[in-house]
C-alpha cells in the first residue's frame, strides 16, 4: 500500500490548483453555476474549494483555519441546488478532473468522492 496521503499521491497543491482553476473557468462561463455566485470576483470561491479539498485529502488544514468547521450543507443552504445545479457542478468538475493528469486509482476515488458530495449538497428536487 502506498503510505503517502492521497494529496501527496497526486501532486500536492500544484495539482489541486490546476483542477480547482480548470472547474472554475467552466463555472465563470456556465449560464446555471454563473448566476449563483454572490460574488463578481470568483477568486476567493476558487481559493476555499481549492482549501477545502487539500484539507479534506490530507494536506494543510488552512481551509478550518480560515474558515473553521467546513459544514458545507449548511454554507450551500442560501443556493438553491437541485438535479440541474448538481449537473451542471458536476459537469465542470468532470472536465477539470479529466484534463488533471492524476492517475488510476486517485482518479476513480476522487471522482466518486466528488460525485457523493455534489449528491449530498441537494437542497431542492426541481
Ligand atoms: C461554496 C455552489 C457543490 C465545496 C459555494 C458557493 C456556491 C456553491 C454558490 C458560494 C461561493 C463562495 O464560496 O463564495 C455549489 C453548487 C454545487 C456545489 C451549485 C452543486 C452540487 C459543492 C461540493 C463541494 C463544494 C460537492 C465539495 C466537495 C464548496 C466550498 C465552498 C463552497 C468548500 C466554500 C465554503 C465556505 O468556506 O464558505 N458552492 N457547490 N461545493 N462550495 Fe459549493
């Protein structure tokens, strides 16, 4: 079995950068994802999924550190997500994670992992 985290596994945050910029090129460009940013600049959203996922993987903990416990269901309740959001979430990170170079089976798991959460994150069933 391979000892390293899975976030050393696939590159550290070099990796994460790349699949965390590449979804949110498609989010800034998607007319269901795009609308549902309070913000203008996309930057600091980029920088907390990007926190969230090193953390959730092994790497740093910056992500609690700046944001404290991650309760994610709860930070998604002011965003209505239905199966046309989770489609669409899914859809740009499903190009990120194809163009990320990480290798079997880190890209199986991670997608999976990906795919459960984007699932869980539904708040709404239209
Ligand atoms: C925040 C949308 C799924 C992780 C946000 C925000 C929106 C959003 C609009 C607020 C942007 C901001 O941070 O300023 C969605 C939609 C999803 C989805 C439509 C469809 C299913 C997920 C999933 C994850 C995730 C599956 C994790 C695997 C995060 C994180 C934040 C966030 C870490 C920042 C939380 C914070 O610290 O405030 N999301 N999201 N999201 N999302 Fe999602």
């Amino acid at each position: 079995p391979d000892p390293r985290t899975f976030y050393e596994a696939v590159g550290g945050e070099p990796t994460f950068r790349k699949i965390v910029a590449r979804f949110y090129a498609e989010v800034a460009d998607d007319e269901v994802l795009r609308p549902l940013y309070p913000e203008e600049d996309l930057g600091p959203a980029e920088d907390r999924l990007r926190l969230f996922l090193m953390q959730y993987w092994g790497g740093p903990h910056t992500y609690s550190d700046q944001r404290g416990h991650p309760r994610l269901r709860m930070r998604h309740a002011p965003f209505k997500i239905g199966p046309i959001e989770r489609d669409a979430w899914l859809r740009a990170m499903r190009i990120a994670v194809d163009e990320s170079g990480i290798e079997e089976p880190y890209r199986t798991q991670l997608w999976q992992y990906l795919e459960m959460a984007a699932q869980s994150m539904m708040n709404s069933w239209v």
